[in-house]
C-alpha cells in the first residue's frame, strides 16, 4: 500500500465518526475532572471544615463558609501536652537528618556502584537490591533492643542515624540509574586533570546528580514526615512527639466534640507535603517513574 | 531500568579487565556496609533466633524451639489477621492496579492539561499513608460522616462504616485505591515507549479501540504490569499505619481490620512478647517473599518481553 492510500484509508474511517470525533474529548475532560473531584472531595471538604465552627463538621457536606473562624487552628495547636509548634519542630528536626544523611551515604554508596570496579561488586548490588524489598518488622525488634540499649529511645537517633548508613537503599538505586547516564569521559578528563576518586566524586559527579539529589530530598521529606511506625515505637515521650505521632494521640485523647481542632491540626501536617509537591513535583515524577517507588 | 529488572540481569557476564578500585570502592561503600550490617543483617540473625525463644526484653531469651511457632498455628487471632491480610491484599491490589491502568491509558491520549490531571490523581498517593488522611477516614466513614451526610441528601440512610465489622475493611481497601497515582505514572512512563506506528498500523488494518488496548497496550505492558503488581502486593502486606489509626489501634471492630502487621505489633510492643513477635516477622517474610516467587515464576506465562 502506498502512503497515500493509507492515508485515505484513515481519512475514511475517521470521518464517519466524525460527531463522535468532535465529541469525544469533551465527554473525557467531563469525565476526568469528575473523577479528580470525587478524588479531592473529602480533602477540600477537610480543609474547609477546618474553618468551620464547632461541629458542623457531622452536619454540612457542602463547601461553603458562612461564617469562616480560626477558633479550631487555635485550640487545636494547644490542646495536647505541648503546643503543636514543638512536634512540628521535632518533625522537621528528623526530617533534616534523615535528608542529610540519604544524601551523603547513597550518594557514597551509588558512587562506588556506578563507576568503580572491585571485587565482589555484583554480590552487593544484588544484596543492596534485595534489601529494598525486605520488610522492616524482620528487623524492627532487634532494633529496638539495640537502640534500647544504647539509651537511643526518645531521641531521634533512632530516626536519623540509619539514614547516615544508607539502610534507604532505594535512593542508591535511584542515584547509580543516574550516575550511569553522566559521560565517562567527563571522569577521565578530571583524572587527567589529576583528580583522584574522591575529587571525581565531589567535583564531578556530585555537582551533575543534583537533580537525583533533589528527587532523593523530596521523597525522603516526605516519606520520613508521614512515617508513622518507627515514630511511634521509639518516640514515647510526649515531648519527643513528631506530628504524626502527636496527631494519633490526639485521635485518642479527644471526644467527638473536638473534631474541629483535629481537622485543623491534620490540615497544618499536610501543608509541608503539599508544599513539597508542588515545589517538586517534576523531580518526584521523574523519580517514580525511572525506579517505581511510591 | 527499574529494580527487578537489574536483579535479574545480574546473572549477564560483563567484559572483564578493567582495572580495580577495591580500597577507593570499599571506603565510598563504607557507610552502606556498617549500616547493612549493624542495622539490617545483624538484627536479622539476631530476630531469627529471637523466633525460637521467650523473650519480654526485661529477662534473658529463653530457648523455647518452635515453640513460638506451633502456638502460631492454634493462634485464632493469628488466623484472623491473615485473612484480614489477605483480603486487604487480594482486593485492594488489583482494584488499585485496573484504576491506575485505566486512567493512565485515557491520559496517554494526548488529553489536554494531561500534567494537570496527572498531578491531582498523584497527589493522593503522596499523602495517602498519613496520619491525618487516616483521621480523615475515620470521619468520612463514620456514622455521622461526610459520606452518609452525602447519602442523606439522596434520602439514603446510611450506617457507621467504620464500627460495622463487614464494612470496616472495605474502607481501608477504598483508601489504598485512592492512592492509585504512584502505579498510575509508572504505567504512564510504560505507555511512552510503545511505538505509535504499532497504533497507526493497527488502525489500518481496522483495529478498534479494544482491538488496539487488547491486542496492542496490553501485551506491551505486561512488563509494567508485572512490575506494578510486585511492588504493590509487597506494600500492601506491610500496611499499618491507616489500620492501626482508622481503628483506633485495636484493629477493631472484632478484628475485623487486625492486619498482620497490627497484630505483630500489639504482641511485641503492646505486650512485649517479643520472641513470639520475632516469629510472627519471619512468617511474615516468608509469606511476602513466597508470593513474590510465585509472581516471578507465573510472569513466564503472562508476561511478555519485546526484545
């Protein structure tokens, strides 16, 4: 067949769906945007009750504030122990750590497995690989009994020092995919240069895997403020509370009356990740989309 | 690549003879070996052996054999939270999977304002395992929640979703659903590199647009496919966090919501049983890595690779 009777072919079909043609985009992007709405629904509906005085929240389904007040945000942020500044300051204080020790010990890590020869290399990245799908409860246990010991419960070292040895083997992943996509040559010119590994490393690699950093940033960010097992299993202290461990003690500490301050402090804790989402979400689509985390 | 695929191109020889970096390779590996080690291989070993004793973190491990693992087996409870589990797992995974195939399949149509809509079905899947989605849940669904106050308005009586045990889990199933996105940009990246001149030949030979998802999309995404379902099967055996919040800790109403992982943690670190709980954790390995296996080994049948 030549182009041009190929071409005539597809005209012909198309054209006797022609209305169905013209409206066929329309009734996906009705379709779509009700379904994005349905998704978002109970989200919005949270942050508008949130405004909303006392319990109207178990009476108006609908979006509309008639009478908007910050009451709960202000009740809510005092109504446990400590003032919800502290836990958002502790959450962010593990989040720093965690952020800072990914990045140096998986980019460390990604380093040797991208770009050195040694022996035994293809037994530790299939050992790294595998660690990625082990489960925590296999070694949540001794964990404890070893953090216990060494007086680590309700600190965060528990929370950050891990992340200081790279037990995030995801993020290795991520950065050797990316470290493998920078041109050798750019390796050996700073060898000739007179550069050895650890100058290859800060002053070439590190410098071009910026954008796996950031993915690495932003889903350890978020990960570690939304972590809820390892919080509540090493932080008991109501003093070393991060916010979603403080937030659960909330669900049990309040009658129904306090609904509103609930809401409003579940809002406060997601401002972050929408914040990280919207400031990253090219990194973080990216990011799943090379290496299929969630 | 992604993960499992390097795992299983490991086995491929590469050309030798490159010259050796083992002190450079081993000093940059350093902190990811103590760590491999200290934090992930040493307690490993050290819960293996913990599964064969009693022990309540204040006296010594005493060695009991299997014992921990024959009380495994007359464990009602026990019982219990893996059909909890399972169900979870069986119907979540695959719902959450046709959500993300399908909406990823209607976006990759040149829709416009595709990032847009890309963005806002993702969204969910980065907030989806917080403790104030959790909270939200548990008003949504709650007797008085925003769903029967919607039900109310078509004049439908609704009930107390959360405190029915015949419900409750079914709340947790549409809240994994929810954060369909994650697999959802995974199927997306998937649908990016299959050739459109297969859509365009397709067409001309009169193929529908069944005919095309059938015949074309789906064979060509098995590989995401099979991807997807691993990983997702994986995370879910492992949820807690929106069982453990929704039932206010119990994994109530009856148990009805007592995940594995619920239970493993009520032993050891409600009751301090952590020998039992250590037992518990490697039945729980035992179980993930099984079904993994049997994953790999059905995508012979099912999975189809294009090179």
């Amino acid at each position: 067949m030549t182009t041009e009777t190929i071409r005539s072919t597809v005209a012909a079909r198309r054209s006797v769906g022609v209305s169905w043609a013209r409206v066929r985009p329309l009734v996906i992007h009705v379709a779509l945007a009700a379904s994005a709405l349905v998704m978002l629904y109970p989200l919005i509906w949270m942050v508008v009750s949130s405004l909303r005085p006392g319990n109207e929240i178990f009476r108006e389904p609908g979006l509309l504030v008639k009478d908007l007040r910050i009451e709960n945000y202000r009740l809510g942020w005092n109504a446990l122990t400590e003032p919800f500044t502290r836990y958002l300051l502790n959450s962010a204080a593990v989040v720093l750590g965690a952020v800072l020790g990914n990045l140096v010990s998986c980019s460390m890590a990604a380093y040797a497995f991208a770009r050195l020869e040694f022996v035994g290399k293809k037994f530790w990245f299939a050992i790294m690989l595998l660690s990625i799908m082990l489960p925590i409860h296999v070694v949540i246990v001794p964990q404890y009994i070893l953090f216990s010991q060494a007086g680590w419960i309700n600190t965060f070292l528990p929370l950050i020092i891990p992340k200081f040895l790279a037990t995030d083997a995801f993020f290795v992943f991520l950065m050797v995919q990316f470290i493998r996509g920078i041109p050798r040559e750019l390796d050996e010119a700073a060898r000739i240069d007179g550069c050895g590994r650890a100058g290859i490393f800060l002053r070439v690699i590190l410098p071009l895997m910026v954008p796996a950093l950031a993915t690495t940033t932003i889903f350890t960010f978020i990960w570690t403020w939304n972590d809820f097992f390892s919080q509540l299993i090493y932080l008991t202290d109501p003093k070393m509370y991060t916010v979603p461990v403080a937030l659960r003690s909330f669900v049990d500490a309040t009658a129904e009356s306090s609904w509103g301050s609930m809401f409003a402090m579940s809002v406060v804790s997601l401002v972050p990740i929408f914040l990280a989402f919207l400031l990253g979400q090219r990194f973080l689509i990216k990011g799943i989309a090379t290496t299929g985390i969630k | 690549m992604s993960a499992l695929g390097e795992l299983s191109a490991l086995g491929r020889k590469k050309p030798a003879g490159q010259k050796k970096d083992n002190l450079a390779a081993y000093l940059f590996l350093s902190p990811w070996l103590l760590g491999l080690f200290a934090i992930t291989i040493g307690p490993m070993i050290a819960s293996l052996y913990l599964a064969f004793t009693d022990y309540n973190l204040i006296q010594a491990p005493e060695w009991i054999g299997f014992e921990n693992f024959t009380r495994m087996l007359s464990d009602e409870r026990l019982h219990n939270s893996l059909r909890v589990t399972f169900t979870y797992v069986f119907v979540s995974v695959p719902l959450q999977l046709a959500v993300a195939l399908l909406l990823a399949v209607v976006l990759d149509r040149g829709v416009r304002g595709m990032a847009f809509y890309r963005s806002i079905f993702y969204l969910p899947s980065l907030l989806g395992s917080s403790v104030a989605i959790a909270i939200l849940w548990r008003q949504v669904f709650g007797t008085e929640g925003l769903l029967n106050q919607v039900l109310a308005l078509v004049g439908i009586d609704g009930k107390g979703w959360i405190s029915d045990p015949s419900t409750a889990l079914g709340t947790l199933v549409v809240l994994n659903v929810w954060t369909f996105g994650s697999p959802m940009v995974i199927f997306l990246a998937g649908l990016r590199q299959i050739p459109t001149m297969y859509y365009e030949a397709a067409s001309v030979d009169g193929a529908g647009v069944l005919g095309r998802f059938f015949r074309i999309t789906l064979p060509l995404l098995t590989p995401i496919i099979f991807f997807n379902l691993v990983l997702q099967i994986i995370h879910a055996f492992q949820s807690f966090t929106q069982a453990f919040v929704v039932s206010g800790g119990t994994g109530g109403p009856s148990d009805s919501t007592m995940f594995f992982t619920l239970y493993l943690y009520d032993r050891g670190f409600g009751n301090f049983d952590m020998g039992y709980a250590s037992a518990m954790a490697w039945f729980l390995l035992v179980i993930i890595g099984a079904f993994t296996a049997a994953n790999f080994f059905a995508s012979k049948y099912w999975v189809f690779y294009d090179d």
